[in-house]
C-alpha cells in the first residue's frame, strides 16, 4: 500500500508540473519508463496505459506549440535511419505481430528521444535529465546493493522489468547507470544529490556483483578502466585501484560460489558450461541467419526463426535467443540496420570526445559540466558495448536516452565556446546541426 501511494503522489505531482512544463513532463516521462513503478508495486497498474498518457503529455503539446524532434544532427539521422531499416527487415518477419510491436516501441522510443535533444537546451537541463535517469534506475540498483549487503551476500536472478528483467540484462544496466551516477555526483548544484549519486556508485556495484552475470563484470570493468583512463589522474587512480581493491575483498564478503562463477569466464570449455558454450552455438546461427536474411527477420524474431537455422539438432532448445545485442541487431534489421547501429557508437564517441577537446575553450564551470558529462558518457556506452555482447537488450532505453545526452551535450558544448570565443568563425567548434540558440526557452 505505501508503494502505490507513493507512486500515486508523483504521478499528481508529476501530471500538474508536466502540464506546466514540456521539459518536466519528459522527465516524467523518462522517470516512468526507467523506475518502473508498474513492476515496483503489488498492484496491476498496467491496464491504465499510462505510459501512453505520459507520452501523450509530452508529445502533443511539444507538436502543437512547434517543438519538433532534432532531425538534422547525426545522432537524429542515425536514429531515423535505423527505424527505417526496422521497417524494411518487418518485410520477413515470421511473427509479424511481434515486429510490429516493436517497431512501435521503437518509434516512440526514437521520437522522445530526440524531443529530448530539443528540449534540453541549458546545463541545468541536461544535469537534471541525467539527475532523472540516475534516479529513476539507481534507485533500483542502489536498494538492491544496500539489501545485499545487509543479506550477507544475496543473489538477485530478476531485474527491474522490461529490457532488463533478467539478471545479465540488469547487470548491463547498472554498470551503464555507474559512470552516470559519477557524472552527478561531481556536477550537481545541490550537494545532498552529489552526495546520494556518490552513495549510489557501490551499491549499484554490489549490486552488479551479486547477479553473477560474468558479462556485466567485464562491462564494469570496461566501463571503470574508461572512466580511469579519460581521467587526468589516470595513474594515480590506477595506483590507488592496486592498493585498495584486495584490502576491500580481505573485508566484503562476496556472495558463496561468486568467484567460482567467474572463473569460468576462461575455462568454460573445460567445465562444460552449457550457457557459455550455447551463446558461441547462438552467435554461429546469427551469422549463418544474416548471410540468408541480409535485409533481417523483423525485430524480437530471431527466436521465432531459430528454429530454421539451428544445425545443433535442438540440443540448446528451440526458439532460443541471440545473446548479443549487436549480432541481435544484425539479424533482425539486417545488414542496413547494423551499419546505422555501428554509426550511431561512432558518431556518439566522436562527437562526446570533440565536447571534451571543446572544453578547453570554455570558462571553467561549463568546462567541469562538459568534461564530467563526456567521460560518463563514453564510459556507459563502453560498458553497453561489452556487456550488450553477452545479452540481447540492443531496443532498451538506457542506450537511446544516452544517444540523446551525448547529442544534447554535443549542441551545448558548441554554444559554450560560442559564449567564450565569439569572434571564432563558426567553422571552427560548430556541430552540423540547427543553432541551440533558437531552442533557449523552449519548454
């Protein structure tokens, strides 16, 4: 009962400021989308559609007062020209009713997001964007880690729902939120969110700790070693994770069989562990699927097509899934799809490393604001493409909000050097992109 009414709360508090504010109904809408609340409390909530009405709130009124999606920066492109090659594979979808609901999903998904790049105009805007997604999954990770913790080492086999209702899934997640989590804690204005977002980094790992997952452990340590290396302080940091890691495992009890689990991230051959062996079977009938299907099988079809392509004989099951969410990517969109995939992480580490070169010709507060953002943004999309190898989770919304932050980030940056070197031609720091000065008061 305190669950739902503590959701009952924000959603009229959130539905008054969403009505106010088109800014604050995207965080409304990013809030329900990551925290989940219809998977949180005890009750069906589900029938009310309220991610509709939310979405609906946000939408319409941004269309019908002229605030349209961003559609000529590259991300916008990349994006839109992925939703076309899902479209174009829905053509061989063997379960075209599951296509369709994805590319719908998709399509909304896609279409906020790049709402999301027009109406974050300020730095004060995209520091409560990121604060909101943070929040919204952190909670999450951050009260599973406390409660592992105070277990003595539990074990979570679920997530929070959705992209991320298994436990490897939900191991990707919370190392995406990490850097995040460390972006906030250094750049927000109130010193209690820094403080709870700095709380949060090792609950949110213990947490990542305790599903076992061995892909969500290499995308942590992926996503940390980015994170140290873009660091100025690249060494002593490294120094320091030399010295203090062994003393913290002399002093964490990590959960019963964790390390022999990981262990078998090198000799899973020889202790014949059918789910590191079934992925390399599955990553053999993705390829062999993309060669026969090169324009794809339709999205969340590679598991009605498994079937067709197994040469195991069944002896992983049938309708089983890709476990990778690039190969995922590139048998149900096609070879198309995987392209734009492949630019769309291009482009996003290339225009978040350009605001980081920006940042030397800015005043020092947009400088710490861009750099601090840049490096949480490369670091959570490092961490995405190591741990997104051992899990289908490519049409989840962590990923395509990053997309979105990195592209609002990328349009910011250019108008603080504007700010600071307005006799520079623009040329020199510009973005190919509509000018962010139009979208100042929008929202």
């Amino acid at each position: 009962m305190l669950r739902l009414t503590f959701v009952v709360i924000v959603f009229a508090i959130g539905v008054v400021a969403a009505l106010r504010s088109r800014f604050a109904a995207l965080v409304f809408y990013v809030w329900y989308a990551l925290f989940r609340p219809q998977e949180w409390v005890w009750t069906d909530i589900d029938a009310y559609r309220l991610s509709t009405i939310l979405g609906a709130l946000l939408v319409i009124p941004c269309l019908m007062t002229g605030v349209w999606p961003v559609i000529g920066h590259p991300i916008a492109i990349g994006a839109v020209s992925f939703l076309a090659t899902c479209l174009i594979s829905q053509h061989g979808a063997l379960n075209p009713e599951v296509g369709w609901y994805w590319i719908e999903f998709m399509a909304k998904l896609i279409l906020i997001s790049l709402i999301a790049v027009r109406l974050t105009s300020t730095p004060q805007r995209l520091v409560t964007l990121v604060a909101a997604i943070v929040a919204s999954f952190g909670f999450h990770s951050a009260e599973a880690g406390l409660g592992s913790l105070l277990g003595g080492g539990l074990r979570f086999f679920t997530g929070t729902g959705g992209a991320f209702v298994d436990s490897n899934a939900y191991a990707v997640g919370c190392v995406m939120i990490v850097p995040l989590l460390i972006a906030v804690s250094h750049i927000a204005s109130a010193r209690w969110v820094r403080w709870l977002a700095a709380i949060g980094v090792p609950l949110t790992i213990v947490t990542i700790v305790s599903t076992y997952s061995r892909g969500g452990l290499l995308a942590l340590i992926a996503a940390l070693l980015t994170l140290a290396l873009l660091s100025r302080y690249r060494w002593r940091i490294v120094a320091a994770a030399i010295v203090v890691v062994p003393v913290l495992l002399l002093f964490v009890r990590l959960p019963t069989g964790y390390t022999e689990r990981m262990s078998t991230i090198q000799t899973y051959e020889e202790v014949g562990d059918d789910s590191a062996l079934g992925r390399l079977h599955f990553w053999r009938v993705a390829l062999h699927m993309a060669a026969d299907r090169p324009l794809g099988v339709g999205l969340w079809n590679f598991e009605s097509t498994y079937d067709q392509y197994d040469s195991s004989g069944g002896e992983y099951g049938t309708h089983r899934a890709v476990h990778n969410s690039h190969l995922q990517v590139l048998t149900e969109t096609g070879w198309l799809g995987a392209l734009c995939w492949a630019a769309l992480f291009v482009t996003a580490f290339s225009l978040a490393i350009r605001a980081r070169h920006r940042a030397a010709l800015m005043d020092p507060d947009h400088a710490r604001l861009t750099i601090a953002m840049a490096n949480g943004l490369i670091a959570s999309m490092a961490g995405f493409l190591v741990g997104g190898t051992f899990v289908s989770m490519a049409y989840n919304d962590l990923t395509w909000l990053t997309f979105a932050l990195v592209a609002s980030l990328d349009r910011l940056s250019c108008e603080f050097v504007a700010q600071q070197e307005p006799a520079r031609t623009e040329a020199e720091f510009a973005s190919p992109f509509d000018p962010v000065a139009s979208d100042a008061t929008v929202g």
